[in-house]
C-alpha cells in the first residue's frame, strides 16, 4: 500500500509511470456487471481464504477477451512448435469471438420477444345477446358489413350501415354515406342518425379496412387511401365517442376488424390494413371503456365468417386480439424467444451499406458499429445535412478508412429516394444492406391526434419503408432491416400514431420474407442515450418498468439476429414484476399471458419451498391466521418503505410514503411468500395493513362464511356519547349582548372567510383557537391565513385574539385556569374546526374531530350558557339508508349502515353529540355545506383541497370519470355569509341548515367546460378511469396522488364506486335555507362557465395551473 501511494503521489506531480510494466506481474480479471438494475445478483470480487487472487487460468483470459497475456502464458507454459505458435494468435481470435458471441448470447437472453399467433378453439357454443340494442357498422362495399346487420337483426337488434362515400348522404332508412377524413360528417352522423335511437347503442364494428388494396395493386396513393380509411376513420370515430359517451350510461364495445393484416399463414399479408393493428394496441390503452377487441378475418371469407365475428363479440372468452385462418382461431401471445444459432456477420469492404435516419443518435451508433466490422462505403440519409457535432462523428469514422456519403433527402419521397439510389448505381460500390432508421417519434393521446401530427409520424415509417422496398426489390440486398418500436407489440399511451406506423414496419418485414427477400424488423425498447427515446419518456417508462438497453448491447442484439432468419423480434429489457402488473391494472391482458410476472430469484425458487411465514398460517386456527398476516404485514411493509418502526395497521399505506414501485414489489413478494393472487387493484382498494389481512384472510378460509377473527368493527352509534357531565349549568338568556366570540379552525379555509364576516357583521372581539408557540406566532399565523386568500385588514386585526390551545386535548389544550376564564369571557361559539382527511380511518381523526366536539361542548356549557354554532357536513347523510332520497333540514341523522369513510364517521359522531347537547337545553345551530369551493367573486381557493386536486389530477391525466351525477360544491362566500347571517338570527337557534347549492350542475357540464378551457380532458367510465390513476402513481407530480385509496374505495353493501354513490346520494332539500336567506344580498351561484372561469383565471394566475392552449377570460 505504502508503495502504490507513493507512486499515485509521483504520478500526480507530472513523473511518468510504466502502468503496463507495473501492472505486468499482477493478475487481472475483467467482472461482468449488471446492465440493468432488477438482476438483483452480488456481483462482489470473490476471494480465497488467504485474501490473494489465484493467477487466471487460459479460460478467464479468453472470457476477458485477453489475447496478448493468453498468448504469453502459452509461450511460458505450453510446448508448442514456432509454426504452432504462428497459428497461435489467429486460433485465439476464433475462439474468442466465439466466446464472444457466447457471452452476447448470455447477456441478451432474457431480452428477445416474439409474438406468437396461438390456436385457440372458442370454449362456447352460446352466441346469444343478453340486450337488445343499436349497432353501428361501418361498413365495407364487399358486403360483409350487410350479412353482419343482417345476423343481428335477424337476433331483435336495430343496425345503422355507414358506408365510406364521397359526400355525405342519407340513402335509405338505416344506411348512410360519409367522408372518411371529414369530423364534419362524423359530428352530423352521431347527431342525425344516432340522437334517437329506439333502442341504446350496444356496440360499433368498422370494416372500413377490408376496403382497402390488395396486394396486387398497392402503391403509395393506395397506401395512403388505406390510411385514411384504417387509422383515420378510426381516430375521427374515436375523437367522437369519447365526447357522445360522456352524457351516455351505457359505453358501446368497439370492434376493428382487417381483412389478412396479421402474419397468421403462409399468404401475403395486407400491407394496406397494417396500420390499423397498431393503433389498436393504444386505444386498448387509452379507451378501455369503448374497447372490444380486433379481429383479422380470413382472405377467403365463407358463409358463416359473420356469425363467427359475432360470437366473438358476444364473448371473445378474453381475448382481444384475434385472427382467423382456414376456419381455426388464433389468438395472440408475447412469448420469450428461442434462441436460434447465429452466423458470422460482415460487412463487405467493396458493399455500400444504406441507413435511414442516418444524421440521429441511432443511425450514427449503427454507422460506428458498421465501420468497426469492416464497412468502408456508408450513406447516410437524413432529411437534414450534417451538423457540426455529427460532422465530428463522421469524421471520426473516416479517419478508421471509411468513406461516408451524406445524402440530404426524404425517405418518404420517392423522388428523392430514386436520386440516392441512383447516386450508389453510379459512383459506389454495389448497395449490400439497409437499416430503415428514420421515424418522427410523437407522443399525443388518441384525442390529440391532428391529420396532420398523424401523417408526420406514420410517413417516415410507411411509406418510406415502402418506397425504400419498391425500389431495392430487384436489387440483391444483404439485409434489410426495419428499426420498429415495442409500441406495435402491446402499445403505449400517447403514441398511437407511432404504433401504427411501426406495425406496418413489422408486417412489411413479413411480407419480403414471403416474397424471398430478406427482411428483419426489431421492435426496440427505449435506447439510452437519445434517439428516439427522449429523456422524459425514458424516465416515464422506467418507472413503468421498462429500462433503456445500453447502445452496445442493443447492437450486439442487432448483430447478434442479423446473423439468423429471424424475422421479427423484440428486444426490450423488461422488468415483469413491475412493468406487468401496472399493464394489467384494469384487468388481465391475455397478450401477456406467458409472460411470468415474478421476480427471476422467485422464478428460480423450487414450488415445493415454502415460506416460514406461509407453514405457520397454514397450521394456526383460524381465529389465529388474522395476527399472523397483520404481523407479517408489518414486516413487509416496514422493509419495503425502509421504516424504523412497525407501521400502524390501520394507518393508510400511501400516508406512510407507497408509490406505485413499491407497492408492485410488495405485492410481488406478498405473492411470492404466501402462494396467494393479490392483483395490484384490490392491494390498492384495501389501503391498510388491516384491510389487506382481511383480504388475504379469505384466500387461506375460502369455505368460511364467517371467520373466526376478532375485527374492530366500529359501531359509531356507540361512539356518539356525550359526557354525562356536560350539561348547561345555568339558563341560556337571550338578550344577553355579545362582545367575545370564540372561533375554532380559523387556520383553515372556511374558518378564514367566517373570521372576515364575523369582523364586519359583530363589533366582537373574535378569540381564536390556534396551535402556535407563543401570541404572537397565533396572531401571524392567522394573519397569514387570511393574506393567503386576499381577506386580512389591518384596521380590524385589534379584535383579532389568538388563543393557544390544541381542538384534540382535554379542555382544547389549555390549563383549567384558562380553560374557566374562557367560559367566563366568551358569548357565542362558532365550532368550525376539524380535520378534514379523506384517507385516514376514524380512530386517527377522532381526537380532533370528535372529543375536540366534545370539549366544544363542555365550554359551551361552563359557567353561562353560550349558543353553539356547529359546522357540520352535508355528508352525515351518505348511509345508504338514505339512498335515492330526499329530506329536509328537520331531518335527524339515524342511518349509519354504509357510512365508512373516516372523516364522515366523525362528523356523523360529533353532530350527533352537538344534538344530544342541544336536548339538554344548549342552544345550537348545525351547518351543513357540500364540499367548499372557492370564492364566487375573486376565485381564490384553497388548492390543497379535493375538489381542486381533483380537477389538476383529471387535467393532468387528461380524463375525468363520467360521474353522471351532480357537482356539489358551493363558494365560500356564499357559506360564511349565510352561516353568520342566519346565526345572529333568534329563530336559527335549534335549526340546522343545509348549506348546498340550490342550482344544478353536472359534473359531465363542468367536463365539457374544462375542455373548452383548453384543458383537454376524456370522459371514461369511472372504472376505466380508476385503472388510468393506478398507472400515474409513478408520478410523484400528479395532484390525486396520495388520494388513491379514497377512490378505489367502495360504498355500502352494494359496493358501489365514488361515481355510482354520486348518482346514489341522498339530495338535500335546501328550501328552507334559502327562504331564512330571502330579502339578503346573500345568493348562492349556479356551478357554470362563468363561475368556473373565475376560479381556473385563479389557478392560472396562482400557478396551480398551467395556461391552457385556449386562453381564458379575464374574470372581473
């Protein structure tokens, strides 16, 4: 050690050192490392007992590729002749690129994929219709379209035929004519033929695709006639829908169907229909709520095609990528790739060799690795010259002896393209091989997709992978290879457009090789290092699962299959255990059927080993199993959030700081330990510890009807119990003047805009309750609360007194001194505050919400009698009891069956100790507002609350759930203003109030107003939606995070969702309210554009938002 230091300290200070010579007597050994990080292996230096490397024998150094110090041990160790030592260093190299090629092998593995079409006969024979309904048929001219109508009418159903025509025509009754690339005609269709349906739309099929070219008359006009009717139609079609749907209950299935567009057999595959097969992939994705399926019939259709189309759609038994071939049924499968045994590849230094895309991240690494194997004449095609950083690269590889031709032209042009190859025929070596490159990446959900982002994106890859075919087809080429996406293989938000053109690529591909031409399309993942996977969307995958592949493998994958018949692969490292449960959020996906989900260490684990944890509950009681899992939870969840404490069973998981990777790894290793299924939604739904070890709990009880476990459940009329000592001790009077006024929750939003009134509307002083250290913190906490929303005015802020204290201890917080002084100085009460947290259970709000209520009343009581003005909520009525009912402020509060969320418990339990202190003689109000908005005139608002982070969520995912319901929200002015005003009113006292606003509004309108904001936001089925927010919780930016459980969550007995307990709720009648309310200026606006306008200018102004693409107006 004293050595090496002393030689790093001459070497720094400018003393050249022999490294090689110094290092020529110490072993080394090159490590392979792990290329991504899920391999989960040691890779530590392993040692022998007495700490010293073992000299390498001949086999490491061959592994290290190490033929100079191979050679020297050989001289020294081995008897061999001069002439065989001449042959030495020439059979070294075989064999180390053999080894080479070995260990390419080893590395690239687990990274190749293919698609393989799978016979699968149907189960069922019932192709029966449970409903009756409208169906929409895009229909080809061939007349398929017609024998399905006719099918389905002959089973009670009413069918529209809309045929692709020149202009738009009504023909006859039933069947109509569009333009296929005009939204006019779709908008005119949906409202003309689709406003008054008899009967409700069941389901759409477009077959518009089997109008395509066949093979034998392709060119690009046709090609781009295929395009407009495939993907076009289709997005048109789909903009549509996921508008119409939005006011519809029932979302009809959409079914594409091609015509010989999938490589099932051994016929020519429609190139012209390809396109479509890709798109279907993403709106799989991004409309599950419409999705049905995509079916590729047979070239030679037969009599009964149609009935066997509509079995399918009747039932596919889970399938949604389907093919039919000499009447068999394939389906679809993603399976890992056999490796096949792959020759030597070269380059031939009197070949040219042509890239695509040449001038971007990816062309150039191909063009390196091409140079580097020998190539010596490159051209290189951008639609761009060269800039100053790639004229380097080009240089570079000049200087090795190549020749670099740089071509400015548009592969989708065939002008251009006949110039380049034209240019080759002239003046270079004969063209040996292509690599298609060039693609114009886009990332758009489907709604997005302009014509023209779609033609940008599909050009490059269609048709000029086309053109480059046409024109080379005579031409004897090495290889032809088409750099394709792993978006075409089971599709990826936000690039439709690029799935489509990507699978054309991989049919293409297919294609030459039935012709006898050679063809490889590679589905890539996401390349490190640019190209075509920019930062931000390799961040976004990564988090899904999906790692960049380092350039030097990815061109030793693409080495590695240049050299076998492969046609079609993908090459992608995956990690399954993550990457497939968010895949399958929303349900099972038989694409990935195959592909085991488990981490490769539990894949490796023999099926007979099972877990310490798995034996011990397999021999408990049953009344013992529940412990065992909370405790084995606890565990789980403490090591996987790194936590130094057993967490709370009760406590919700997101609160303790889960994400979406975590939680699939947690759920991965709950799988794995316990031999149990937990799909990724219903670990989502349950939240805690103690709900997730009541679901496991009936996967080891199955036959149980009812287990034997000790479970908290929480009766909250149990809970409602005053304290027998609080009671008023002396008569409440009247006339009694009121200069104290005690306000609790004046930190919070309400509590704010009911300070500011109560600051105008009384000459009181206002003591408010405040956590602080000291006075003076209280008084500019409070202050800062009110600046925060525009209300603090410093000519009123003397009657402001802070008093410390805490709403969830005994006596608020205060001494018994304080506490008696207080009861002697106030007059009213105002009891706003609270803890509102629609995540955490009762046991975690009740302290606050509940005894802090408690001790409310116990002051209200003391010494005089002081009248209790109670803010209560309008949700005290969301028992199920209560369902599809109305009722008035006189009703009483019984039904608790159904009430379950934590916060609402609390507030049913205070209120209901509010009235018990009200029938022994205290005076009292109760108040109960909706959720709270902001202010009606100024729009400011509390961002932090659900109604806010629920629209930023929504606008961030670009969906809202169709809710079908009513928005309930109101303007804090307009409840503080009523609040106080009906509270200095004597009649109030004994009243409650419902504070909801009277105007109705859908949450479908306030949709549609978003969107014409310029926030574009998709109305899907609640379900769907719930499957799209699982997929964001690897964003740590999305508003809703942390509020998952909350909407995965299910209401009452009927399990309803939060959308179907809106369309559920009780509906409060506010008459009364608003006849205390009349002859005031006190008036509660409906929720509308103009309201809306007001608090989205805030939002903007504030940063909550970001500006939309649509301005909006100004608010006054």
């Amino acid at each position: 050690q004293q050595m090496l230091h002393s030689l790093a300290t001459l070497y720094v200070r400018g003393v050249p050192v022999d490294w090689s010579g110094f290092d020529q007597d110490y072993p080394r050994r090159r490590v392979q490392l792990p290329t991504y990080p899920f391999q989960r292996q040691r890779y530590w230096a392993k040692l022998p007992e007495n700490g010293h490397l073992k000299v390498d024998n001949p086999f490491n150094l061959l592994n290290q590729a190490d033929t100079r110090q191979l050679i020297q041990q050989l001289e020294t160790t081995a008897k061999l002749s001069e002439d065989e030592l001449r042959l030495l260093p020439k059979l070294l190299d075989l064999l180390v690129e053999q080894n080479q090629q070995q260990q390419t092998v080893a590395t690239i593995k687990d990274w190749l994929y293919e698609i393989e079409w799978q016979p699968k006969p149907r189960n069922m024979t019932n192709n029966e219709f449970d409903n009756r309904g409208s169906w929409l048929i895009f229909a080809d001219k061939g007349g398929f379209g017609k024998t399905l109508a006719k099918v389905l009418q002959a089973r009670g159903n009413n069918c529209i035929l809309v045929y692709a025509g020149d202009s738009y025509q009504n023909q006859e009754t039933g069947t109509w004519s569009i333009k296929p690339f005009s939204p006019a005609d779709f908008e005119r269709l949906f409202h003309e033929a689709l406003a008054n349906l008899a009967q409700p739309l069941q389901g759409i099929v477009h077959l518009w695709s089997l109008d395509a070219k066949s093979i034998g008359e392709l060119n690009v006009s046709a090609l781009e006639q295929g395009q407009i009717l495939g993907v076009g139609s289709v997005l048109y079609l789909i903009h549509k829908l996921g508008k119409n749907i939005a006011d519809s209950q029932v979302s009809p299935r959409l079914w594409l169907v091609s015509q010989g567009a999938v490589p099932v057999g051994s016929s020519l595959p429609n190139l012209a229909q390809a396109t479509l097969w890709g798109l279907a992939k993403v709106v799989a994705l991004e409309y599950l709520e419409l999705w049905g399926g995509m079916l590729d019939l047979d070239n030679q259709l037969t009599e009964d095609e149609a009935t066997k189309l509509l079995a399918e759609i009747v039932d596919s038994e889970g399938e949604d990528y389907l093919a039919f071939r000499d009447g068999k049924r394939y389906v679809a499968r993603l399976v890992r790739k056999q490796l096949p045994e792959s020759q030597k590849l070269t380059f031939q230094p009197d070949g040219t060799y042509l890239i695509t895309g040449g001038l971007g991240a990816l062309g150039l690494t191909v063009a390196q690795w091409m140079v580097e194997k020998g190539a010596k004449k490159l051209v290189l095609i951008g639609r761009r010259g060269a800039s100053e950083q790639v004229q380097k690269t080009l240089s570079c590889m000049e200087e090795l002896g190549a020749k670099i031709f740089v071509a400015q032209a548009d592969v989708a042009n065939e002008t251009d393209m006949r110039g380049v190859l034209e240019q080759i025929k002239i003046s270079m070596p004969p063209l040996r091989g292509i690599v298609h490159a060039a693609g114009v990446p886009g990332y758009d959900a489907i709604a997005q997709i302009t014509p023209t982002t779609l033609d940008s994106v599909l050009r490059p890859k269609v048709i000029g992978s086309w053109i480059l075919h046409q024109l080379t087809q005579e031409i004897k080429l090495d290889f032809f290879v088409n750099f394709s996406s792993i978006s075409a293989v089971w599709g990826s938000k936000g690039q439709a457009h690029y799935a489509a053109a990507n699978y054309f690529l991989d049919l293409l591909a297919d294609y030459r090789q039935k012709l006898g031409l050679p063809a490889l399309s590679i589905n890539w993942g996401p390349w490190a290092g640019g190209g075509m996977a920019v930062e931000e969307f390799q961040t976004w995958m990564s988090r899904m699962g999906i790692e960049a592949l380092p350039p030097t493998q990815a061109i030793a994958s693409l080495e590695y299959l240049l050299g076998t018949n492969c046609v079609q692969t993908t090459v992608a490292n995956i990690d399954w255990s993550l990457f497939k449960g968010l895949y399958e959020s929303r349900g099972k996906r038989s694409l990935l059927e195959q592909i085991n989900a488990q981490p490769q260490k539990t894949i490796d684990q023999p099926s007979n080993q099972r877990s310490e944890v798995l034996q011990q509950l397999e021999a408990a009681t049953v009344a013992k199993r529940h412990s065992i899992l909370i405790a084995f939870l606890q565990d789980e969840v403490a090591r996987s959030l790194k936590l130094s404490q057993l967490p709370d069973p009760q406590q919700g998981l997101f609160d303790l700081g889960m994400d979406s990777i975590i939680a699939i790894e947690l759920v991965n290793s709950i799988q794995s330990k316990l031999q149990v299924e937990l799909p990724i939604a219903d670990f989502l739904q349950a939240s805690s510890i103690d709900a997730l070890a009541m679901l496991l709990l009936k996967q080891f009880n199955p036959d149980n009807s009812t287990l034997e476990v000790t479970a908290n459940v929480l009766d909250i009329h149990q809970e409602a119990v005053l304290d027998d000592s609080i009671y008023p001790e002396t008569a409440y009077t009247e006339t009694a003047p009121i200069n104290s006024i005690l306000l609790t929750g004046a930190t919070g939003f309400l509590g704010a805009f009911l300070l500011k009134e109560l600051l105008h509307q009384t000459e009181a002083d206002i003591y408010c309750l405040v956590r602080a250290e000291d006075a003076e913190s209280g008084k500019m906490k409070i202050q800062n609360n009110l600046k925060s929303y525009s209300l603090w005015e410093e000519e009123r802020s003397y009657r402001i007194i802070p008093i410390l204290g805490n709403l969830s201890q005994p006596k608020l917080g205060l001494s018994a001194e304080k506490f008696d002084k207080l009861a002697r100085e106030i007059d009213v009460i105002y009891h706003n505050g609270a803890v509102l947290n629609f995540v955490y259970p009762y046991s975690a709000l009740k302290p606050t919400n509940v005894l802090g209520t408690q001790e409310i009343l116990r002051l209200a009581c003391k010494f005089k009698v002081k009248p209790l003005h109670y803010v209560s909520t309008d949700a005290v009525f969301d028992s199920s009891g209560y369902y599809d009912r109305e009722v008035t402020e006189s009703e009483p509060i019984i039904h608790t069956e159904g009430i379950d969320l934590g916060y609402t418990q609390t507030k049913w339990v205070a209120e209901k100790l509010v009235t018990i202190a009200r029938t022994r003689g205290l005076p009292v109000s109760i108040y109960r507002p909706p959720l709270i908005a902001g202010d009606s005139r100024t729009g400011f608002w509390n961002t932090d609350d659900f109604t806010c982070r629920f629209l930023k969520g929504c606008i961030q995912m670009g969906s809202m759930p169709n809710m079908n319901c009513g928005i309930t929200i109101v303007p804090v002015d307009y409840v503080s203003q009523a609040i106080v005003y009906l509270s200095q009113q004597q009649e109030s006292l004994g009243k409650a109030f419902h504070l909801n606003n009277p105007h109705y509004s859908s949450w479908n309108q306030v949709a549609n107003w978003i969107d014409q904001f310029g926030y574009p936001v998709r109305q899907i089925s609640y379900k769907a939606w719930e499957a799209e927010l699982i997929e964001t919780l690897g964003s740590k930016d999305n508003a809703l995070n942390g509020l998952l459980p909350f909407f995965l969550r299910r209401w009452s007995k009927e399990q309803l969702t939060f959308a179907e307990l809106g369309q559920r709720r009780v509906k409060l009648n506010c008459q009364q309210t608003v006849a205390s309310l009349a002859g005031t200026s006190i008036i509660c606006p409906p929720v509308d554009s103009k309201l809306l306008n007001t608090y989205f200018s805030h939002f903007i102004q504030s940063s909550f938002l970001d500006t939309p693409q649509i301005g909006i107006k100004a608010s006054c």
